[in-house]
C-alpha cells in the first residue's frame, strides 16, 4: 500500500474519501483529505475546487492488473461472456468530456473519459426479453449500482478504461470503471467486475443507505429508473 493510501485513511478514517487528486494530471496529485461521516465524504463544505475525492467503500484500493483484469457479462442474456482488457480496447471507442458531480456538492469539471459504450456490450450479450435492469458490481467485493435497461442504453454511458488521456488508475477505480456522464458520481462504479441482466432495477450500495435510484445531472433528459 502506497504512503499516499496511508496517510490518507490515517486522516480520513476507514472509509469514504482518502485523497484529492487535480483533473488535469495524475503526477500532479496532493494529499488533500477531507473529513469523513460514514464514508459519504460529507464535510459540509467544498474545501478544494475543481478537485477529485477519491472514495472506497471498503476503506482501500483495490488493485488488478491489467492483464489480470475479466469483466464478466451474464444474467438474463442469450449470450454470456468474459471479456480482457484487450477485448473491451479491440471495440469500438467512444470519448466523452463532462463534469464529474458528486451528490456531496464537489464536481471537477472537464473530464475526459475513454471506453466502451455499455450499450455496444448489452447487444453482444443478447439481452433477453424478461431483463428490465442492469446489475453492476466491483472487484472491491461490495459496491454495486444498477440502471435501468433504457439507462444503460444511453450513448453516454461508458464502461471506461482511459481518464484524461491515460489508463483508468487505481484510485478512479482502474483498470475499468462504470462511467454514467448524466448523472451523480454514485452510479459511475469503480473497479467494475461484473454487467448483469436482471428482471428489474435493485437498488445499489448507496441506494440501500438512502440516496435515490434515479440520480440525473441537471440538464440531463431524463428516462425514470422504471422505464
Ligand atoms: N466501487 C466503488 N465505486 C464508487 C464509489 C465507491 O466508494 N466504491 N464511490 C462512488 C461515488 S459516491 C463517487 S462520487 C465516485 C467518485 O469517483 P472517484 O473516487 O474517482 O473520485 O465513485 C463512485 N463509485
Ligand atoms: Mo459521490
């Protein structure tokens, strides 16, 4: 573990946020934590704008390498599969530049995201009639978030593998995250492990702790969890 990881759950606790890091580059990140309650990185202000917070349920950052990295696609598809690093980088690419928000208040903006539109990887499987909702889960072993099928079918939502020109680092949930542009960080999983197909909408890790299932940007054009 990194000095970095250390000072940072040293100062923030054991969950929730343990660093700041700039948009702009990786190198040139600060030590900037902010306090914690529950993990949420509720601090009741925005200290450093413009600024990453970097969140882990689990209080650490998992690490996989990227030869070692599967996502595995099934649930009520036709066609389940198991897909590398390699895979997801032969399809075809889609570059997004947003303002990443998180509900807390903080937002950096800018961002430049590369990967796979979700939507591109839901036809290879073959979703199945009876599927009304996409599962997400995380190689953390906890986190989980879903959407909607008509949600996830959006061309601005990404299973992303670059972040300002460069491989999804460990922090922002590398070697492949989750990247839903149009709405609240929460839904954006890190350390993405598994697309599931299931009947209907199951609230996520957050969602079980309140935050709403629906959690649109303003300015996004909306499509209900439901639909
Ligand atoms: N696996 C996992 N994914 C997660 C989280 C988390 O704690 N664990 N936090 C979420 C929240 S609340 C936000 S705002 C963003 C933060 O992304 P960042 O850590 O890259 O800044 O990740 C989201 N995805
Ligand atoms: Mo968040």
């Amino acid at each position: 573990m990194g000095r970095r990881v250390v000072l940072g759950m040293a100062l923030a606790g054991a969950a929730g946020v343990l660093w700041g890091s700039g948009a702009q580059s990786a190198v040139g990140r600060l030590v900037s934590p902010i306090t914690s309650a529950g993990g949420t990185g509720l601090s009741g202000l925005v200290p450093d704008a413009n600024r990453f917070r970097i969140y882990s349920v689990v209080g650490q950052l998992p690490h996989r390498d990227q030869s070692d990295y599967r996502l595995e696609l099934g649930g009520l598809v036709d066609r389940p599969q198991t897909l590398s690093l390699d895979d997801l980088r032969a399809m075809p690419a889609t570059r997004l530049v947003r303002t990443f928000q998180c509900v807390t208040g903080w937002r950096v903006r800018g961002v430049e995201w590369r990967g796979v539109a979700l939507g591109h990887l839901l036809d290879q499987m073959g979703i199945r009639a009876e599927a009304g909702g996409v599962e997400f889960g995380s190689f953390d072993g906890t986190y989980t978030e879903s959407l909607s099928l008509a949600q996830a079918r959006r061309a601005d939502v990404l299973v992303a593998y670059e972040m300002q020109g460069h491989p999804l680092s460990d922090d922002h949930g590398g070697p492949v995250r989750l990247y839903v542009a149009p709405m609240f960080g929460y839904k954006s999983c890190k350390w993405l492990s598994s697309v599931r197909a299931v009947a209907e909408v199951t609230p996520g890790y957050w969602e079980q702790r309140g935050y709403p299932l629906d959690a649109w940007l303003a300015g996004a054009t909306n499509l209900p969890a439901s639909s």
